[in-house]
C-alpha cells in the first residue's frame, strides 16, 4: 500500500510544474523565524511550502465575517490548580434613604443605589435621568470627543416605556430606568457600530450584543455608543482624541476612552467597555473611575468586535466598586450562542469584613517606599495581613505573540485588501504594521506561547493558594499583561490625586471565577479611603 501511494505520489510530482519558490526564498524566509536548513532540507521543502502557499491563496478566497471565531474555545481554570475557595456570608450595604434634589444635574454623579431608589419610589421617572444624560453628553462632548453616536430616538422610545411600567408598579430590578454608555464596538441594531475606524465608519450590524439585550431586559437605557480607539488601541479614532476630563490637554487613555471619560464626567453613570489588554484598567485608572475586568469568559463576548478570541473580556466602568458589582450582575453568565462563556457562581459580598484576609504584594512593585507603605498600612487598618509574594519569572511580553497573532487573524482581511492604508493611526507600533508583521508568526510558534501560557496560568493560580487577593499598582505593563495572559478578574479604583495633579489608581486582582473577592476588598479599600468621590474639574 505504502509503495502504491509513493508511486503515484512521484507521478503526480512529475506532472506538476515547478515549484513557486526557491531555495533562496525559503532560507530567507527560514531566518525570518531563527530557523537553518541546509539545501538538501530545502530542495525537499520546496514543494511543501509551494502547496501550503497556494491552499492559502484559496483559503483566502472564503469570506469570513469578523464575528467568525475559531473552532477552539478558551479557558482559563487549570484543572486540580487554584481550587476555589469558599465566599464568607454576605453583608448587605446600608443606604440613607434618597430623596429628589431641587435641581436634577446633582444626580449626575450620583451612585447607581441612590438613582435606583429614586426612581423605585417614584421621585425620579427614567425619561428625566435618560433626558438629564443626553444633555450632558450633548454639553461636554465638544471637549471630550467621547461620543460616536447620541442613541436618543432608541433611548426616549425605551424610557418612555420604563416610565410606564413604574407607574403600573412594574420593576425590572436596581438598574431599572439607568441610562448607560457602550464601547462602540458592542453590536447594536438600528445604530451604526464603527469600531473606530473609518473602514467601518458606516457599518450597520443586524443585531444586539448579548450584553446589550441583559442591559434592556435589565431596564438600563442605552444613550450613546461611546469612542474606542480605532479597533480597540489607544484613544485616537476617526473623531479625535478622547479627552480626560481631569486634564483635558490630555487623553482619556484607550481602547475604552468613551466609557471612561463620559462615566468619568457625569455623563452617563455607568458604561461597557473591554479588555484585552488594559482597555478598561488603564483609561479607568487614567480618568479616576472604577473599572472591573471580569475573568475571561464571565461575560458573553457575542456581538462584540473580536480582537483576540483568547484575550478579549467585556466589563463595567462606573463611579464605584459597588456600581460596578450591580451591573456585573446583570450582564454575566452563560450565552449559548458564544462558547467561551463559563457557568460559574457570583455572590456580590456587600460590606463584609476582610479581617483576617492575605493580600499579597511585590516589594517595591509601587516604585515609592512611601506609598507603598501607605497602601499597606491602609490594608493593615482593615484587618488585612500583606504578604510579600514573587510573580512566576515567565517571558511575558514574548507571549504577546498572542494576542498579535489573533488579532492579525481577526483583521486579515485589512491587510489582504490594503484597506489598513485608511486607518488613522499608522505608526511602527500601530495596527497596520503590527498585523503585517504577525503575518509572517509560525504557526508551531504561536502554539508554543500558548503552552508557556498555560504553565503561567498554573503558577499564578497557585499564588492564590497563599493569598486572597493580590495587590499592585493600575498602569503596571507587567500586571496588565500577566493578568490578561492568565484571564484573573481585577478591580481598579481612584486613589489619590498624583503631585502633578493626575488621578491615581490602585487595582486589586483575585483568583480566576473569584471575581466576588477582588470586588469585596476593593470596596471595603474604598469606603476606607472615599478617593472616588472626588470630581473632575469640568463644567
């Protein structure tokens, strides 16, 4: 059998022409990936290589919507590593009773418990927080350059509605008439979805993004499709630079720089933005709001752009901690329709005490021996113990190969067609050239960082083991891109306001599924401290 096939594979050798490519093409190609071969090596592959080109040719031929995902799902939980830990009894928050302020723009940054028992009680009517959001955004956004698309004919209709239902003693729930702020890459239909980018200036998808269809059923009212950086970098898209309210010289930090500049600004009083590598910590930590990125998989990525299908999560930007919780709640959990997601329990823990909690820390992770003492004595005053902890020594920023490999993938369309030519940013480190040059990542290498990833997954899972929540500081590559190597939920709050007047920010991450934990130390951390009270100086 085996001499049959060898037969006819040498007859068909024969027949076909010449190879396309040379020994010198391939040698060349082979240094391009630290590889060697000699030239009996690479006479033998030359019609391997040959063959493999041109089934790429007519894999490329196929039309595959941005929307399509590989035929893998990823997860994060190491099997027999970082078992979860049991939840302490929850303890409910206490709230003042709230009641109807002369002049409604006080609301503007109120927290989401004080708008909820406003409306519950019928001293507030959903269309009057949706009316107060429009306005505000209509007012600031000149200087924030935060709004892609005012969602006002969606919003009014669906206000209008929710005030209905309250008066007819109808509740949705605590969200029930809240207006709200999505990433302009979360699908909505009737509303176009630009992703920021001028490709897709005028793109109309057919659908809801499944986070969006919870925040309806939920009662939020969406108000504005928010800016992102062109497909998910940084904070420039084809309207601008997202401002920051707090230094409006300045950006809001990106991907998700709507999200954070209009929370941030009292503009709407929550918003949806997504990670894949620091789009919800670093623009939250840069406007000084609270942002949760949630462990990979908690939250259905349906209907939202794909970047990097093992690396991308949606979550919460809002005023507070408690805030964020609220909403999490309501957008987690398992969507059928996208297979990353994960069915795994969430307790919001309230105002339980963290007495007795391990926090572990990495000495001299905060650059300052003064603040770093400070944010331990802080820990100290609330019961906790700090625990000095080593991350696992892995090439972290070699396995971002990862998340440019996918999203090469995700967008190769922008390269085959030179269509990456009409994007505004177009520097060495930007998406053009980043996904041309992720074009020539070996598959074998691209599935070694894989492996090293989940030995990383493993280590970091076994900190846990030793504490209860890790500590660091917010705008820390090496946390950003461990933390969303290994998909470990994290919570950043303001802290204090740095000597040249910037927010501060300190972020407190927790086993993966432990998301109740992360979010229970940072609220206890602050009502402590009360940071996220302060206001940008913007009128």
């Amino acid at each position: 059998m085996w001499l049959v096939c060898l037969l006819v594979c040498v007859q068909e050798s024969q027949a076909r022409p010449e190879p396309k490519f040379g020994k010198d093409d391939l040698a060349a190609a082979a240094r391009v990936v630290g590889l060697d071969f000699d030239d009996g090596e690479l006479e033998l592959m030359r019609r391997g290589v040959s063959d493999d080109a041109e089934a790429f040719e007519r894999m490329r031929k196929f039309e595959l919507a941005n929307s399509v995902a590989p035929a893998f799902a990823f997860t994060v939980r190491v099997p027999g590593v970082g078992e979860p830990k049991p939840w302490p009894t929850p303890v409910p928050r206490a709230h003042a009773t709230s009641q109807r302020p002369a002049d409604l723009e006080e609301l503007a940054y109120a927290d989401l418990a004080t708008l909820s028992v406003l409306v519950h009680t019928h001293q507030v009517m959903p269309s009057e927080l949706v009316e107060l959001s429009l306005a505000r955004l209509k007012r600031l956004d000149p200087q924030l350059h935060c709004v892609v698309t005012l969602c006002e004919e969606r919003a009014r209709k669906q206000a209008a509605e929710l005030d209905r239902e309250a008066a007819a003693g109808k509740w949705r729930g605590p969200l029930h008439g809240i207006p709200w702020g999505a990433k302009d890459l979360l699908a909505t239909k009737g509303v176009r979805t630009t992703w920021g980018a001028p490709p897709f200036e005028h793109q109309m998808l057919d659908e809801d993004a499944a986070v969006v269809e919870r925040l309806d059923r939920a009662g939020a009212v969406l108000v504005a499709k928010l800016s992102l950086g062109e497909l998910a970098m940084g904070d420039t898209w084809f309207g601008g630079l997202t401002r920051n309210p707090w230094d409006l010289d300045h950006g809001s930090s990106g991907s998700s720089a709507g999200p954070a500049s209009a929370t941030s600004a009292g503009c709407v009083p929550f918003a949806i933005g997504s990670e894949t590598c620091g789009s919800i910590v670093s623009p939250a930590a840069t406007c000084a709001v609270t942002g949760l990125r949630p462990t990979f998989g908690r939250v259905s990525r349906r209907g939202a752009m794909a970047l990097s299908w093992t690396m991308d999560k949606l979550g919460p930007i809002a005023r507070s901690v408690e805030d964020c919780a609220l909403v999490f709640d309501a957008i987690r959990g398992v969507d059928p329709l996208d297979e990353s997601t994960v069915d795994a329990p969430f307790v919001d823990l309230g105002a339980v005490s963290v007495k007795g909690w391990k926090v572990g820390y990495v000495k001299g992770d905060f650059g300052d021996a003064e603040l770093e003492a400070r944010r331990l004595k802080e820990l100290v005053a609330l019961g906790c113990e700090p625990v000095a902890v080593e991350l696992p020594a892995y090439p972290l920023f070699d396995l971002f190969v990862i998340l440019t490999a996918e999203s090469a993938a995700a967008f190769d369309s922008l390269t085959d067609r030179g269509q990456d030519a009409a994007l505004v940013q177009q520097k060495e480190s930007s998406w053009p050239n980043t996904f041309r040059v992720a074009r020539l990542i070996p598959a074998a290498d691209y599935l070694r960082a894989s492996r090293i990833r989940r030995l990383l997954m493993r280590d970091t899972a076994k900190l846990f083991e030793r504490v209860d929540v890790l500590v660091h500081p917010s705008l820390s590559d090496t946390w950003l891109v461990l933390e969303n190597l290994t998909g470990n939920p994290t919570v950043c709050v303001p802290s204090e306001l740095e000597k040249d007047g910037r927010p501060g920010s300190l972020s407190f991450t927790a086993a993966v599924f432990d998301d109740s934990r992360a979010l229970a130390l940072a609220e206890a951390w602050q009502r402590a401290t009360g940071f996220h009270r302060a206001r940008p100086p913007l009128h």
